[in-house]
C-alpha cells in the first residue's frame, strides 16, 4: 500500500475517532444538565452553565491572543447568530429538563438536514431532488418521533424541535460570520448567549434561584468541563483527515445519547422512537454520502 494512502487512512481513523470521543461526551453534557434541572430552576441553570463557559473560552481566547472585542462582533450576521444561539439553547435545555433525553438528542440529529435545506433556500447552494427526498424523509423521522395527533403526543416534545431549529439558524450564520472571528471568540459569545436566554427565561419564569447542593454544583460544573472539551475535540477532529469521513460519526451521539436516556434515567425506546431514528439517520448519511460524490455541480445532486 502506497505510503501516502496508508497515512490518510490512519488519519480518517484518528479523525474518527476524535469525533466519537467529541459525541459521547457532548451526550454526557446532556446528561448533567438533566440532572441539573431536577433541582435548580432552567433560568439559573442556563446562567451558571453560560457564566462557566464563557470564562473558559475567554481565558482561552486571551492565551490565543485573540480579541473578543472586536468590530465585526457586531456585523449582521454574529447578531442573527446570537438570537438563534438563544433561541436554540432555550428550547434545549427546556427540552432536556421536561422531556426525556434519548428523544431531544434523537430529535437534535435532524439538524444537518434542516441546515443543507435552509443553505439551498438562503445561500443558493445546490441542492438537487435526491438531497431533497432524504431531508424530507428525516423530516418526517422527527414526526414520527413526536407523533402529533395521537394519544401519546406532548407539546413538551415541540421545545426539542424548536431547539433543534435554532441551532440549524445558528450553524448558518456562522457560515456567514466575519472569517476574521476565531473558535474561542465564537464560542465566548455563543455562551454570552446562554447566559441572556437563562436572564429572559428567568424573568419570565420567576422562581427563585436556589442555593446550590453538592450534586447540582457536581453537575453543573461537569457539565461546562464536558462541554469545552467536547468541543475541542470536535475541532480536534474536523481538522483530521477528511471530513466526508470524519463526518458521519457525528451520529454516535445518537447511540450515546439513547443509551444514558435508558440507562441512567429509565427512558423506553419506542418503536416509534426507534423508526424515527432510522429515518433521521439514513437520511443525514445519505446526504452526506451524496455531498462527496463528484465536486462539479449537478443539477441532479
């Protein structure tokens, strides 16, 4: 085997395998926070969870030597960013606190799909009829998942769909943020937002925050920990190997996800659940398996 085929093997595993790591503990970040919302009010949650990353990625910002506060902070598209990262972090958490976990992180997974749907509508990018077909196939996954109309319907499980949303209207405007913004400058205000979605939620609310126990502390800190890591991994692993192979393992968090919602918190996959699941993923991987496929534009992709 020719010497440069053998090393962008050994890196796709490496990549791999970075971005497994990246979805289990993104899945246990979830976790804590559930665990978290048994105790503490949402609102108080969202503001010591976004306090500690912020810190975080400040300190790491100031180690990189970049600067946070910088004009293009305040272009067009980091403000639409901001009101989808609140909006997307809002309903999630929401989701995580009042409906069970292996549902929000199944429903979550729909994300790639509403963003390559969004990026045809918005950006103009080709997106031909085969694309389309599978985006509207896991569409129709997160109905079966949350199964409007019937007996066992919740309008609880509409806050994952929401939070879902808002994240895909963040990833997009991302995509259009000033290239001059780093990781750690995006991912500080990306925490500033969670702090202002746990303020507006908490004047809403209005309960009252409560003292923090060792376990919710425990949890909370943990949970912030999981978060920076697990996104340093994911960057760890988007610049190692290619990222049609990297990629699809970004579904693991499914399994991960699924299995601390059964396992810790005594969750039951339903056949819809399970069939829903299918969907989502299917389609995700197809429209990534079709995204590599020939690099010219094609008005059949």
């Amino acid at each position: 085997m020719r010497p440069d085929i053998q090393m962008d093997r050994m890196a796709n595993l490496r990549g791999s395998l970075w971005m497994v790591a990246a979805m289990a503990i993104f899945a246990l970040e979830d976790a804590l926070i559930k665990a978290a919302s048994a105790t503490l009010p949402v609102g108080q949650l969202l503001i010591l969870f976004g306090i500690g990353g912020t810190l975080v990625f400040a300190g790491l910002a100031r180690i990189n030597k970049d600067r946070l506060f910088a004009p293009e902070v305040l272009s067009p598209p980091m403000r639409i960013r901001a009101v989808f990262e609140i909006s997307g972090r809002l309903f999630y958490v929401l989701a995580l606190a009042l409906t069970p976990l292996s549902a929000t992180t199944v429903i979550l997974q729909a994300t790639p799909l509403v963003v390559v749907g969004s990026a045809a509508v918005v950006f103009g990018e080709k997106v031909g009829w085969r694309r389309w077909t599978a985006i509207v196939i896991g569409l129709i996954g997160v109905v079966v998942i949350i199964q409007p109309g019937s007996d066992s319907f919740s309008v609880l499980s509409i806050l994952a769909v929401a939070g879902m949303i808002g994240f895909a209207g963040r990833d997009l405007a991302s995509r259009a943020a000033p290239a001059a913004l780093g990781t750690n400058v995006l991912g500080f205000y990306g925490f500033l937002a969670v702090i202002i979605a746990g303020a507006i939620f908490s004047l809403w609310q209005a309960a009252p925050f409560r003292a923090l126990d060792a376990t919710s502390a425990g949890a909370l800190i943990g949970a912030t920990i999981a978060g920076v890591t697990a996104y340093s991994f994911l960057m760890k692993a988007m610049r190692t190997g290619e990222v049609a192979a990297v990629t699809p393992f970004r579904y693991t968090r499914l399994l991960f996800g699924i299995a601390l919602g059964v396992g810790v918190f005594g969750e039951e996959m339903s056949v819809p659940m399970m069939v829903g699941s299918g969907l989502i993923v299917v389609s995700g991987l197809f429209i990534l398996w079709r995204g590599k496929q020939v690099g010219a534009p094609s008005a059949h992709r």
